[in-house]
C-alpha cells in the first residue's frame, strides 16, 4: 500500500503540471492568434505599412527642425496652394462663423468672417483657409478634418489641429501670447448672441496704399531703389496677391510704427529676398530699370516705348493692348497690330479725337494713310496741295 501511494502521488503531480502547460499554452495562443489576424487586418488596410510610410512621409516631409518639439514643431509650409483651382469673393460667405464643433471640451469660437476674408485678399486669398477647395461649394473644415484625434489617416490633421494652425501663428506673433481666452474662445457666461451681433454688416478699413516706396541699397549698380506701388497696382492692374502672396496679419498690424516710404529706408535682406518679388516680371532687364544714385521718375509710356499715348489709348487699361501676360507683351506700331477692323464703314473715326466730315467719310483708310501704316500723321499732298495735318484737320475735334 505504501509503494502504491509513492507510484500515485508523483502521478498526479505530473499530469497537475502537463494540464497547467497546456492550458497556458492554448491560452498564449489564442492571445498571439489574436494579435496576428489584428495585425493581419491592419497591414492589409495600408499594404503592410504605417500611416506614414503609405505616402511616404518622413519627419523632413513636414518637419525643417532637426528636433521637432511640442513647443516647437518647426512645421514647413503647406504646398496646398497650388492645388487650388477657384477663387471665391468674401462677398460669397458670411459675416459671422460661430464654431462649437468641440463645445463640449471647449467654449465656442466667434470667427468675424467677413473681416477675416476681406483681410485674406492682400495675400492668399479664401483659399489660405479652405486650401483644397475646387470648383465646388466652400467647404467646412470638419468636412475633411475629423474630431477624433485617434484615427487612422494621421496625414491629415485633427480638426482641433487644423483650427490652430489656422489661427494660432497670426495672433501669437500680433499679440505675442496665446491667447486662448483673449482673442478666440469665449469666457464662460459670454452671451453669444451679442458677440456675434457686435459683428454683424462690420468691413475691414481700407489698406492705405503708398504712392511709391525708395530704398537705400549698398549695390554698385545704384544706390536708390524706386519702386512706385501706386502705378504696379492701379495703373499696371496687378493684384496685391501676386507680390503679397502668403503675407500674415503682422504685416500690417504689428504694434511697432510703420516705414515711412516717401523717405528711403534701409532694410537688411538677402539678395534673394531682395529680389525675388521684382524678378518674376523683371528677371530680363538690366539693373538700372530700378537701381539709380537718385529717385526715378514714374513710368512714361513716351519715353519707355517711344509710344506718346493721347486722346483714346491715354484712357485704357494697359491690358487692353498688351493683355495680362508677364513679362508685358510688347507690340509694333501699327495699328492694325489691334485693330483689325480698319477698313471703310467699320471703323468709328471719332475715337482718334477727330470726326471726319462727310467728305472725308467716303474716302478708304489708305487715302490718307499711306500703305496702312497708322502710326504716322496722315497725308493730305494725295488731294490737297495747299493742305496738310495738324495745321488743317480732316473734320472736327471730337471733345
């Protein structure tokens, strides 16, 4: 009987332990099981990669730090500008935004969006915002920005990211602070209603534009810089946009006083940065069309082209002849370059300056101008031998 316990006792310890092993065993299998077909499903929805791999995204895709933190993030531009294909007028949105789409961590945000949108057109314009619009209806950020900051595209910002970095880089350096509670999110108590009506039927103040504005350079090639603004944008008809393009609030709105620019100021830059804005029309003329040892005179059509502009032409947009294409198209001096209507019964003489008399309508255009050339003063010798223009003029003065 006692040999008999000895031979059971070790018996049962040793199927205790095999049944433990192998309940421990199914277990970690399953667990493993159960990791593989998760990792199964999840590579297979990104190709066996991460989010970041899929488009092939590393830190240098978004990051110029070496050592991006939270402080600093050292986030680089956006190229999404250039896949936008519509322009929009502020006059197309609303005056108001109120965003709650996270009041439940959050205090709403009253967004003034009409001064906002207003303000956009001297740089990016409403696509500084709603950046992958196309030629469909304004979207909402949430349409492509999700709440959730867990997710699985993290390509694409969370929507309280994309919020911020809308915001936050224009009013940090304006005001030099977050602020939070200051300038978007509303104190606790805030009546909405009140806020939003404090805004209502509000336009932003006209920009004050300088007529000119001088530089003092150190370049050998000239120690002045004029550059006239008032003729780049009235006369030559360039939007702000295409010089301002990606400028910031702070441009305007910083606390320190502005240049005077009817004086020359001094600015340190890099020759690059210098440049830049100028040489994407005048990348083909010589230095002296803006570097001088003293102020130069505004443009002069006479004395640029050899062109004296009168009557009719004085009055046209300069695209009108040389269309919007830069660097500006230039033209002969024929008429005919533009007008190709010159031809007897068609042409409406009276917008030269002069109403031809009734004589004088019947007569073809080359009568009076020789071999169609336009651009010189018409002859009278042809049928009149006491006669001759200016002194004697083919009709009246049209006035």
């Amino acid at each position: 009987m006692k040999k008999l316990i000895y031979i059971i006792v070790p018996l049962l310890f040793i199927c205790f332990i095999v049944i433990t092993v192998s309940v421990s065993q199914t277990k970690n299998q399953k667990s493993v099981s159960e990791k593989i077909d998760t990792k199964v499903i999840y590579n297979k929805s990104l190709n066996n990669k991460s989010p970041h791999d899929v488009t092939g995204l590393t830190c240098k895709s978004c990051h110029v730090n070496e050592y991006p933190t939270k402080k600093d993030p050292g986030l680089m531009e956006c190229p999404r500008e250039k896949m936008v294909s519509d322009y929009r007028s502020p006059k197309e949105g609303p005056d108001v935004v109120v965003i709650k789409d996270m009041a439940e961590n959050y205090s709403g945000v009253i967004f003034s969006h009409k001064l906002h949108s207003q303000m956009s057109e001297m740089s990016g314009g409403c696509t500084a915002c709603h950046h992958y619009n196309t030629t469909g209806p304004v979207l909402n950020c949430r349409n492509c920005h999700d709440k959730n900051r867990s997710r699985e595209d993290v390509t694409v910002p969370d929507l309280k990211a994309a919020y911020h970095r809308q915001c936050m880089m224009c009013h940090k350096q304006w005001t030099k602070e977050n602020g939070c509670n200051t300038q978007c999110h509303l104190k606790k108590g805030t009546d909405i209603d009140q806020v939003v009506e404090s805004y209502k039927g509000k336009d932003h103040p006209k920009v004050t534009e300088p007529e000119k504005m001088l530089w003092e350079t150190s370049s050998d090639k000239g120690k002045m810089v004029t550059f006239f603004h008032e003729e780049h944008n009235k006369l030559f008809r360039i939007n702000c946009n295409t010089c301002h393009y990606q400028e910031n609030c702070i441009k305007c709105h910083e606390k320190k006083q502005r240049e005077d620019y009817s004086k020359p100021v001094k600015i340190q830059k890099s020759f690059e940065e210098h440049h830049k804005q100028c040489s994407n029309c005048h990348k083909s003329n010589s230095c002296s069309k803006c570097h001088s040892e003293k102020e130069l005179s505004p443009f002069n059509h006479a004395k640029s082209t050899g062109w004296a502009l009168s009557s009719y032409h004085s009055k046209l947009e300069c695209s009108k002849c040389h269309g919007n294409t830069v660097p500006i198209k230039k033209l002969d001096r024929n008429c005919t370059t533009c007008h190709k209507n010159f031809t007897k019964g068609k042409f409406d003489h009276k917008v030269t300056g002069i109403v031809l008399s009734e004589v004088h309508l019947e007569l073809d255009c080359k009568d009076c101008h020789s071999n169609g050339d336009f651009s010189k003063a018409p002859l009278c010798k042809s049928c009149h031998d006491d006669k001759s223009y200016p002194a004697q003029l083919p009709g009246k003065k049209n006035r």
